[in-house]
C-alpha cells in the first residue's frame, strides 16, 4: 500500500519551486536602476535616506522641494519605477495600491581620474566620482502575498 505514494523527483520539484518564482515576480516588486550619476555617492545617499521607507506619494514630494544635486535625478527614477509597475500591473489601479519605496541603495560608478596643477611644477589627482542608484517600489498588499507563497512551497518539500 505505501508504494502507491509516489515520492515526486527532485528536478519537478525544482521545476515547480522556479514557476513559483515567475508568477511572484510578475506582481512582486519592481525595479529602477539609474547609471552612470555625473554626482558623488556620498551626496547621492543624502537625498535617498530621505525617501527610503516612504510612501510613493510622499517621497515624490520631498523630491521636488528637495534643493540637494540629486534629488531631481532621483524624483525622474521613482517616476520610471511607477510607470514600470503600472506596466507589470495593468488591472491594479495606482491608487488602490498604496506603493512604497521598499528599498534604494546608492553603489559607486566609475571614477574619472584628472590632473590639477599644483605648486612647484606638481600636480594633484582630481577623482571625479559617480555613481549608480537602484530603487525598489513595491505594494503594501502584496508585501505579505509573496511571503506567504514561499512559505507555502518550503513546507511541500
């Protein structure tokens, strides 16, 4: 009689565990990345702490009053985060949602390196730094959906 249960292989397992995925990313979070910043990483952090945690509509109103360099920069990124959950999320409406800034980090770019003259025929190394931002917008109600999908998932294996 128990070997009428059969035990399922590991490859559908994996199989079902990456479907799984797919359809949780499909409504999860959404992603805007910005490269390439012409402003220091340093700086940049300033204006993303301000809005980290906040409430899409808050955030974009501390943005547009902010007067640090990168908040104009930043205020267009959660724009094209917005317009790109509205893309993933066509039958949700973007009021009913309730987005957040789930989460932003500020990583450094590439450094361009110049000279500056400096006293008695040396010179100085100037490090023009930049950076790169990537913002996380996610719903409020879909916060604990994900969640519970992978719990669910871990339990049938």
């Amino acid at each position: 009689m128990e070997a009428t249960a059969k035990k399922t292989k590991r490859s559908v397992l994996k199989r079902e565990k990456r479907d799984v995925k797919k359809e949780a990313a499909k409504t999860g979070p959404v992603t805007a990345k910005l490269k390439n910043v012409p402003t220091s990483p340093r700086k940049m952090r300033l204006v993303a702490d301000l809005i980290r945690g906040e409430r899409v509509s808050k955030a974009l109103n501390i943005l547009k009053y902010e007067p640090k360099v990168g908040a104009p920069r930043l205020e267009k990124l959660l724009l094209s985060a917005i317009s790109n959950w509205e893309a993933k999320n066509q039958d949700v409406k973007l009021e009913d949602a309730d987005l957040i800034v789930k989460d932003i980090f500020v990583d450094g770019g590439r450094i361009l390196k110049r000279l500056r003259p400096a006293p008695q025929g040396r010179a100085h190394r100037v490090r023009k730094r930049s950076n790169h931002v990537t913002l996380v917008v996610e719903s409020l109600k879909a916060t604990g959906a994900a969640e519970i999908v992978t719990a669910e998932l871990e339990t049938k294996e």
